[in-house]
C-alpha cells in the first residue's frame, strides 16, 4: 500500500523534475519509468547471477561483459559523480537501451560506436514491444544535479519503502494517478479498484488471451495479470508463464507516448514481450477478428473519427461515427465464441434514442448474452471528468442467451465523489463481486432493491433501454403529520418561551 510518506518521497522526486524544467506529467512519467526500467534490468541481472552462482548452470545475461557493458549496471554507477553519471546514461545507458533486443543490451566498440543485438532466425524470436517504441524516445533530463537527485530519491523508496512486485505497481499507479486530465478523444485513466473490480467480474485465467483495444497506459492488462499471478501462480505450467509474458496480453493505442508507457508498464510488471501495437482499432487498419477470449476496456467516450476509415464490419452493427458505440461492435468482433468482455461505456449508450444507439444494443441482447449493467456514480472518473458511465459484462454466442439482464445500482465505490476522492467506508464493489457470482440469489429480489433482474421481453418493449431508471421502482414510505391544532399548538408554546426568553435577557441587559 503506497503510505503518505512515500507519496511524499515520490511528490519529492516530481518536484525535482518539475524545477528542473520538464512540466509536462506525461514526460516527467516518461523519464521516470526509463530510469525505473535500468534499474530494474541490473536487478533481474543480480537475480539471474544469484541463480547461475547457485545451481552451475549458465545464464542468459542482460549486460555485455565487457567493461562497458558491466559500468552501465544500476549497482556499478548508482554512487558515482553526477557528471559522470549524466554522461554514462546519457551516451551509453539510454542509447543501448533503445536498441536492447531479445532481453540484451547491445555493447560499445573502442571509438565508443554502438554494436547492435544481431537478429536472431529462430521462429518466434522477436523484440519486446518496449523495444518497438523506444526508436522515438528521447532522454530530456536537464542536468547531471537533476538526474542526481531522481536516482537519490529512486534509490531510496526502492530500498527502505518497496518491498515486492506489488509495492512497485502500486508506485506506479501513484504517478499514473497525476495524469489528471482526459486525452483529446475523451480517453482517461480509469482508477485501479474499477479495473480490478471488473477483472473480478470476469475472472481471467491463464488459458485466456486478454485484450484491451483503447489501453492507454495498460491499466485492464495489468489488473488482468495480477489476477492471474494471484490465483493461479503456484499451478501454471513452464507454456503458461511462457505466455504470459508474451502472447496473453494485447493492447492497442494511437498514441506512441502512451504505447511507450504501456509496454514499460507491463515490463515492469514481468510481461516482458507483449502485443502492443500502434493501431487504429475501429479502422480498416484493424481486422483482427475471433482472437481473444477476454477484452476489458474503458473505450474513448468522445471521440469521433472519419468515416471513410471505419471499418465497414463495424457500421454493419452500428452505422456510426461515435466511438463508444463502434467500439463495443469492435470487441464483439475481436471476441471468440463463448468470450467475456467487461467495458465501460457512458449512460447515454444505455437510453439513447438513435438508430445507432439502440441496433448496438440490440445486437448484445439478441445476438450474444448480455449478463450484468452495472450503473456507477458520476463521480468515479473525477477530478477527470464527471461523466456518468456504467459496466457492461457481456459474452460473446453468436445465438443469443439473454434471458434475464442483472442490474446493479452501485451507490458509492469506497472513495468520495468529489474532485478530492479521498477514502470512505462506503463501497458497494465487494457485494456487487460477490452477487454477481451468484445470480441465483438475485431472482426474488424486488425493484426496490439495489440489485435486480429485468427479463428481455421488458427491454424489448422499452427499445431495448438499459438504464436502470427505467426498471427501478422507488418505495415511497406515507408520512404521517400531527393535526394541525396540535401544530399550532405547539407554535404558541415555542413563541410564548422565546417570549420569556427575551424578556429574561432584556432585564439582564438593563441592569
């Protein structure tokens, strides 16, 4: 759990950056996760070395042995000058980095030239996606005193405050959490315990592929794994860890700042070769189809694209050029049979009245099995944005399977519903979790509940509408009132005593 004090410790760091003259969140996040990442590869180095000094056998190793290879090490350069520090990352660290493949650094001749990874020809071997994005990454650290003070306060929370794998994610978080404000197209982060409560939903396990085709920062990905490692660590084989750090995970973006991110952010969650792909989702450009047996995603709720590049699959389901709408045709179609997808979408996808609105909707009810609307507080994306949204929980048939639709009015979700969103006792996640696990129980429960089910023939007749307004019956409670000469009554009895009362403190005055 990130404590007040290493909030501060990394609110320190972020000030150093910002005096330094990077004020843009994204980059200072940027910088940071590059110089999290070199330490990280001189940390699984130590480990591999551990290991091979252990049991005899011989490891693959990160760094060149050469002298230059081995000063480039975290541990080798941490405690030396600043300048030299400054030049060593600047001319070696973050150069090699960039041009890391296959899990090694790449060495440096005598003139100081960058001798390269050769390519490898055995089927499958490829570069991680970090790789991929690091050919436009550029270290704008301002000066050695500045790159001093970020190892310094790094050095420090990793030694005395981060303990695990999990401390680190959630440090990670922390930093993410200042990205306070939505992308051009609507895109923001959704915060952890949403994801989390929907990987709950959804419960992956390690024979599903999971994508998510609006990642952003990876968020759902890593949510995913961590449920994975959690439930099923100490019983996957060697081809199912194999897969989780390569083929299980899969995320799409039209930003290369954030695919950086992303694919730093599933490395140093241990993923370390995902799919990470620059991709247009709902355009021609994709045509992924039938992959995935998981899709969680929080889709950008405003942006609108040109219509010429829609996929033409795509408007067959919804003729639209409204993304939250093309982007739920989307994961339907990135879906196998039988898949699972949890999605945010905004309260206007549930009730609006168009033509696009309502044939999506009624694809999901009459053509695959929608399970579960669960409608959440408008305050849940603040201070981002105080939008109304609600999760979907659908699966993919193909021949319908919609009998009944569960609906779920989460009132609060563990944090207050202002800008400040600081930590309250009231949370509807864990009975939402633990009812939707348990639909059976759901059947008796009345209108006037907080959870229900409304059969399809209803949301037919009501065009296909999925607000929960619409279904929701409000018990009014009569309220009985005294006569009203009992309540004049007592009016006079209350005038008389303020009467004396005042009388009381005119003669104290007047004495």
């Amino acid at each position: 759990m990130i404590t007040g004090v290493i909030k501060n410790k990394i609110d320190k760091i972020w000030t150093d950056i910002w005096a330094g003259g990077i004020t843009n969140p994204l980059t200072v996040i940027e910088q940071l996760t590059y110089l999290m990442f070199i330490r990280s590869l001189d940390e699984k180095e130590l480990e591999t070395e551990e290991f091979a000094n252990l049991t005899g056998e011989t490891a693959d190793l990160i760094f060149p042995q050469s002298e230059t290879g081995q000063s480039m090490r975290w541990s080798k350069f941490k405690n030396r000058d600043s300048r030299e520090i400054f030049d060593l990352i600047s001319q070696r660290v973050f150069p090699a980095v960039k041009k890391m493949k296959y899990g090694k650094l790449p060495d440096f001749n005598d003139n100081g030239e960058l001798i390269e990874v050769p390519d490898r020809e055995e089927v499958g071997q490829m570069q991680t996606a970090f790789t991929r994005y690091m050919d436009s990454a550029v270290f704008v650290i301002p000066s050695p005193q500045v790159l001093q003070k970020i190892i310094t306060g790094l050095e420090d929370l990793y030694e005395h405050d981060i303990a695990d794998l999990d401390m680190q994610g959630d440090l990670y978080e922390y930093m993410l959490d200042k990205l306070a404000t939505s992308g051009k197209n609507g895109q923001f982060r959704t915060p952890k315990h949403i994801r989390e409560m929907m990987v709950e939903l959804i419960q992956p396990t390690p024979e599903d592929l999971v994508c998510d085709p609006a990642c952003g920062t990876a968020g759902f990905l890593i949510s995913a794994a961590e449920y994975i490692r959690k439930h099923y660590e100490g019983t996957m084989s060697e081809e199912q860890w194999t897969a989780f750090e390569t083929k299980s995970f899969s995320g799409y973006d039209t930003d290369q700042t954030m695919l950086r991110i992303s694919a730093m952010n599933l490395m140093l969650h241990s993923i370390t070769n995902p799919d990470i792909a620059y991709k247009d989702s709902v355009s021609k450009q994709n045509d992924i189809s039938g992959k995935f047996t998981v899709v969680l995603a929080n889709p950008p709720f405003k942006g609108s694209v040109d219509a010429e590049s829609i996929n033409d699959n795509l408007k067959a389901v919804t003729n639209t050029k409204k993304t939250e709408l093309l982007f739920l045709a989307l994961f339907l179609r990135l879906l196998q049979k039988g898949g699972r997808c949890a999605c945010i979408v905004p309260d206007g996808v549930l009730f609006g009245s168009s033509k696009a609105h309502k044939s999506i909707r009624k694809e999901l009810i009459e053509n695959h099995q929608l399970k579960a609307v669960i409608s959440m507080p408008s305050g849940v994306f603040k201070p981002y944005a105080g939008v109304s949204t609600a999760v979907l929980v659908f699966v993919k048939t193909g021949a319908g399977g919609t009998d009944n639709v569960w609906f779920y009015d989460m009132k609060a979700d563990g944090f207050s519903l202002d800008d400040k969103r600081t930590e309250i006792t009231e949370n509807d996640i864990p009975d939402i979790i633990s009812r939707f696990h348990n639909l059976d129980g759901e059947k008796d429960r009345e209108r006037t509940e907080q959870s229900f089910f409304v059969p399809k023939q209803e949301l037919i007749e009501n065009d296909y509408d999925l607000s929960i307004n619409k279904y929701k019956k409000t018990e009014y409670v009569a309220v009985e009132y005294p006569p009203t000469s009992e309540i004049m009554t007592e009016l006079n009895d209350l005038y008389k005593n303020l009467g004396g009362m005042l009388s009381e403190l005119e003669g104290l005055l007047n004495e």
